[in-house]
C-alpha cells in the first residue's frame, strides 16, 4: 500500500463517524473545550472526549493546554491535505466543479 492510501484511510477513517463530522463542523467556526462540544451534542462527555481522540490521532483536530482545561481546533493543514488526497481519486480529466 502506498503512503498516500495509507493516509487517506486513515483520514477517511476518522471522518467515518456522523458525531466526528459534527464536531468538524463545530471546531471549523471556532476553538473549544470538550465541555462546550458536550452542550453542542447530545453525548456525554466521555463518548465526545472519544471522538476527539480519534480525530486528534488522526491529525485532524489539535489540543492546546488552556489551564485546566485542553482547546480544541482543527488544524486546517491536514484538511487541506484531506482534500488534495480525495481529489487524486477523481480520474484523470475530469472536472472537480
């Protein structure tokens, strides 16, 4: 397996939740703490801080120290990567628009 696939799997793989979508979504607006994604979602705080483990193993989500707390965001990086690997399925020829 080429490197690419492997790091689109493992992209495709974090994304492959709706719950890891919403908190995508949530992150791209703004930074927050897992307790303001839990008044967001309708998740205990737990199951949210295990989505965010996915999406922060992937790369897609980065955790900075904030006091007690961790802020969450995304890092824009690794989507932009994300989008440049999907658009390398399209075949050759084809228009993305």
């Amino acid at each position: 397996m080429s490197k690419k696939s492997a790091e689109l799997a493992l992209l495709a793989k974090a994304l492959a939740h709706p719950v890891r979508v919403q908190i995508i979504q949530i992150l791209r607006k703004r930074a927050c703490v897992c307790g303001d994604l839990v008044d967001e979602l309708p998740l205990a705080q737990t199951t949210v801080w295990q989505h965010l483990r996915v999406l922060k193993d992937a790369g897609i989500v980065k955790g900075e120290i904030d006091g007690p707390a961790v802020c969450y965001c995304v890092d824009p990086q690794v989507l932009d990567r994300l989008m440049l690997l999907i658009a390398e399925l399209q075949p050759p020829g084809e228009n993305t628009a």
